[in-house]
C-alpha cells in the first residue's frame, strides 16, 4: 500500500498494485495463492476483476483480493477495501461499515458444530437489513431472507460468504451442494468474506451509492472455543483502515 502514490501516477495503477504485490509474495513465500485481484472504483464490482488494467484515481475505492502461498503450499486468501487517498467518503463509509458488520455476524455464527452454511446466513441477515434500512430492497429484510419467495438482495451480494481454504484457495472446489449443511469442525479454515456491490449503472440505486464496491475477508480457524482469526494484523474497522492507511502514506 506505500506504493499507491507511484500507483496513482502512473497508466493502469491496478497492475503496478498486483505488481508489487507479487513480488512480494516471490520474496516471502512461494508464490501467489491466486490471480490478484486489484479492482478500483467500478471495478470492484465485478466478481473476479483480474485484468487489473484500470488506472487509480483520488476518491475511490481499492479492493484487493490477494493471498502469499507459503513454501509449505498453504495458501491465505484475504481481501480488504481501502480509500486511495486514505479517507472513506460518508457514502463509502456507511457501505464498508454495513459489510464489516455482516462480516463479525459471520464470525460469530463460526463454531463447532454449527453448519457451514450458518455463517453465510448470519452474514446475509445483516446486509438484508441494511439494504432494506437503506431504501434499496424492494421488500422488507424478513422478506428477502425467505428461502422460497425471497433472494432480492442477490442483486447486490452475488457470492457466498465462505468456502473451506487449504492447499487450494476453494478447498475443495467440488464439494457437493448437501455438503454446504456439514458441521464445522476444530481444525477447519474458512474464509469469512461478504461483500456488498453497487454498479456504477445500478439505477434502482440512489446516485451516491453508485460505483462502491467493497469486500472484508479473513481466514478463520475453527478451534474448539469458537474461532481464531489468521489474518488478524490487518485492520478491518473503517476507522482502523484510515489510521493505517495514513501511517503508509504519510
């Protein structure tokens, strides 16, 4: 993050952000766990936007999606979002403050024996909620979250919010849908990774939550107490992020 300044001057700014990033993963680990994804302002919207090819600019946001796979081959698969000049607007605030709240509500619903699948619906209740607070859904939270007539706030969070991390970053990648109810076990790892995207050409949408985009994933292990968060030395709170954000600009 020191070199978002050279990034911002610079013609396609994701790329010398992935840039960096990967030559520090060849220093300090193996290699990457997977393709970067370093998506600027709108294009944090799309899912996997790992052509990285869009130029920084002074207002936006930056999602990075990236993880080191370490000599053993284990591999971390962390995402954080961050204001390029290091202040959220109050727009981008209220949007990253309304994820990491779904993203504590997933970390608490982490415990043995509870399913998999807990976590996602823990994660899903609170972002229904604040799209709902927000004017967005076009029904109610409780209504959203109804597993036969509801799903609309699909629309703004398109993904699950875990999958199992190991050797491979979706481990396993073939699990079979009914194994999405297993129980969680001490010892696993999973991510814990909601996100909320607003396209820029969103019109249901009012025109200042338009173009933010922001995703919070840690990787978590089950212990037999709760949970342990792995990826605890980065700052997840939106003021902790500014704070950090200015020690590295400064």
């Amino acid at each position: 993050m020191r070199e978002l300044p050279n990034a911002l001057a610079k013609p396609r700014g994701e790329r010398w952000v992935e840039g960096v990033f990967g030559l520090h993963a060849r220093h300090q680990g193996n290699a990457v766990g997977y393709d970067t994804i370093a998506a600027s302002g709108d294009h944090a919207n799309t899912l996997h936007w790992i052509r990285n090819d869009g130029d920084l600019h002074d207002g936006d946001l930056l999602l990075m999606d990236a993880g080191v796979e370490l000599d053993s081959l284990f591999t971390a698969d962390v995402t954080r979002t961050m204001p390029v000049n290091g202040r959220f607007t109050d727009a981008q605030r209220k949007v990253y403050d309304a994820v990491r709240a779904a993203q504590q509500a997933g970390f608490e619903a982490a415990k043995p024996g509870a399913l998999f699948s807990d976590v996602h619906q823990a994660a899903i209740a609170v972002i229904a909620e604040r799209l709902a607070d927000w004017g967005v859904l076009p029904v109610s939270a409780e209504q959203a979250l109804d597993p036969v007539e509801g799903g609309q706030y699909r629309r703004w969070m398109v993904h699950g919010t875990s999958h199992h991390l190991g050797l491979d970053v979706h481990d396993c990648a073939q699990a079979l849908r009914e194994e999405y109810r297993g129980p969680l076990k001490p010892g696993m790892v999973i991510t814990v990774e909601p996100g909320i995207y607003f396209k820029s050409t969103d019109l249901l949408l009012p025109e200042e939550l338009r173009g933010i985009g922001v995703r919070i994933e840690d990787d978590i292990l089950i212990t037999a107490a709760g949970y342990e968060i792995l990826s605890d030395q980065l700052p997840r709170e939106s003021a902790d992020v500014e704070a950090w954000m200015a020690g590295l600009l400064a």
